[in-house]
C-alpha cells in the first residue's frame, strides 16, 4: 500500500436538535482530533444520507444550518478542519455509484441498521436506505481518508467500508483506497437519557427534561442536571460499585466527559458523596462547559447568510481534494473522457 496522508472525515446527519449526547459522543472527539495536529480533518453534514427517509425540505435546510452552528460553536474551526454539506461536493454522490456498482446485495443485506430501520416493510424502504452504506463508504474515500471516528452503531458500516475499498483494489489490480481505521467511541461516552439511565439521550425523547440541548441556557442546563434521575445511595468509591446504577454510571461519565478526565479520577474525587452534593457540582461544571456553547450557537444561527458562506467555502476545499481521487476513479474503471 502506498502512503496515504493521515486524514479524519466523520459525517453527522442534519437531522435537527443537537444534544449533549452529540456532543461527547462525537463533536467534542473531533474537536481533539483537529487540534491534535495530527491529520488534516474533514467533517460533513451529510444532508444526502439524511433524505434517505423523507425530510421536510424546509426543517433540512435550517437542521444542516443548525448542525453547522454546532460544529462550529463546539470548537470546529472552519479554516483548520474542512466543514461542508456533502450536497455541495458532487463527487461524494458520483464515488458513491461506483461502489454501489462494487459493493454485493449480500453485503448490504446483512446491515443491521438497515435491518432496523426498514423493518417489516423493507419492500417500501428507499432504494438509497438500502445502499446508504455505499455512499458512506465514498464519503470517506472520496477524500482517502484513514481514520473515521464514529459511534459503536457505525462499526459494521465501517467495515463494508474496507471491504468496498478491498474488492475495487482487487477487482481493478490497483492499490488505489487506503483500507480506512474505525475509531469507534467507548461505551464511556455514550451520554444516556438524565430521566432513564438505559436509554440513548435522544433528540426525540417526548421530554425534554431526559436530554441537554446544545441550545440550552444556564438555567436549563443547571435545571435538568438537578432533576436528573439518580438513586438514593451515595456515590461508591471505585467503578464496580456502578454497575447495576445506570442512572448514577451516566452522571458520572457526564462529569468525567465534560472535565476530560476518567470516570476512575471521578469516583476517586466523589467518593462517598451523595448526589445533593455531586449534582450541583456536575451543574457548575457543565454550566461552564455548555452555556458558552449555547450563547455561540445562537449568535451563529442568528446570521443563515454567513453560515451558507462559511458552507460554500468548505465545499470549495473538500472539492479540491475530491476531483483528482474520482478523475483517477474514472479512469480505472474505464470512463472515457476521465
Ligand atoms: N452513517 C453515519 C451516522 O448515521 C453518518 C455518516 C455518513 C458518516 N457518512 C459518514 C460517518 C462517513 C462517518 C463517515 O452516524
């Protein structure tokens, strides 16, 4: 294999809402990674993925503004990393057909996200839900990209990834797309629901009071960290002690997220401690982290304008990287005119 350039891509989908559980479990990941110095990074609204399932064009249009807000209001700087609406840059959707033209049925059959979301009724799915992966796959190889930080949920899509970029090295007697390294998030920061310590904090909880939203100011912050579930025992002085207290395990890892530090380090500092006392020192912390986030993300949703700008130029950066890999696609598959 040749070298390729240590390069990030992650993409979210613009689907309205942005929460906590968004931000630990992904925004904040990559904030590191473009600070790291490292690789160059890439991060994508994928707004192409997201009418998989029919989107209101009105709610897409504000959500891949919103999302680009939150990016950026969470640390992303639109001149060190590449930010843009996968829409912009055609060549995601062009890569993304000559993988479907790679990539088996069996393959995508065996997607168990696409086992859950199509459900019973997969004979009325979307030709695109069923070949999502695909254009995953070439959003990340459009750019050869050789680190993807993603969820656990993503791991299987990931590997259908290097499986795609395996058999079109194979199939064309090329060594042409780096086989890519998943980074998955642990467990430790999957942010669950503040009312229901089993479940995934969820932009579509029907409460409000189960998730923090990044639009959320100081005083809901602080609010729905007080109110938050917990149990009646006090705090146990080592990791085990939370097992079986999902509810107490998920304040925990809130705490040790937000202060970039370990849920061991916690437990050591709060030992003993019952949560009238570790909960208002969990809303200082996150008041602290999170209201600063919320302030910007209003001040950058208030300007759409420059939001799109900011979006036109990042498209105009991620297009410069993406022509030459689908001329040099084109022309190993055999296109005339590549
Ligand atoms: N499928 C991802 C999700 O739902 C979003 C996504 C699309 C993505 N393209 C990507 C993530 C490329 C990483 C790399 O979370």
């Amino acid at each position: 294999m040749p070298d390729f350039t240590p390069r990030v891509f992650s993409g979210i989908q613009p689907s309205g809402g942005l929460t906590l559980g968004n931000y630990l479990g992904a925004m904040k990941r990559f904030v590191d990674m473009q600070n790291d110095g490292a690789y160059e990074t890439i991060y994508c609204m994928v707004d192409l993925h997201a009418i998989t399932t029919w989107q209101d064009p009105a709610k897409l249009v504000a959500a891949t503004r919103e999302l680009c807000a939150g990016f950026i209001a969470t640390g992303i700087d639109p001149e060190k990393s590449i930010l843009f609406n996968q829409s912009q840059v055609a060549e995601h959707a062009q890569l993304g057909w000559i993988f479907s033209c790679v990539a088996r049925m069996g393959w995508m059959q065996r997607m168990t996200q696409w086992k859950d979301k199509a459900g019973k009724n997969a004979q009325n799915a979307s030709l695109g839900l069923f070949g999502y992966p695909a254009l995953m796959a070439a959003d990340i190889l459009i750019y050869h990209a050789t680190h993807v930080p993603v969820g656990e949920d993503q791991k299987q899509h990931l590997e259908l990834t290097r499986d795609i970029a395996i058999k079109f090295n194979n199939d064309y007697g090329v060594e042409f797309f780096p086989v890519t390294e998943p980074v998955i998030e642990g467990a430790a920061t999957r942010v669950m629901s503040l009312r229901d310590g089993s479940k995934k904090m969820s932009k579509s909880d029907p409460s409000d009071a189960s998730r923090i939203n990044l639009t959320d100011d100081a005083d809901a912050i602080a609010q729905k960290i007080r109110k938050a579930r917990t149990d009646p025992k006090p705090l146990p002085s080592d990791l085990e002690g939370l097992e079986d207290r999902p509810e107490a395990r998920n304040l925990v890892n809130i705490y040790a997220a937000l202060a970039d530090t370990s849920p061991e380090a916690v437990i050591r500092d709060h030992a003993g401690q019952q949560f009238s006392t570790f909960k208002p020192s969990l809303a200082d912390l996150a008041v602290a982290k999170l209201a600063p986030i919320s302030t910007e993300m209003q001040r950058l949703t208030a300007d759409p304008a420059e939001i799109d700008r900011l979006l036109a130029r990042g498209a105009q950066r991620a297009r410069a990287l993406a022509e030459p890999v689908l001329k040099r696609t084109y022309e190993i598959v055999g296109m005339v005119g590549a």
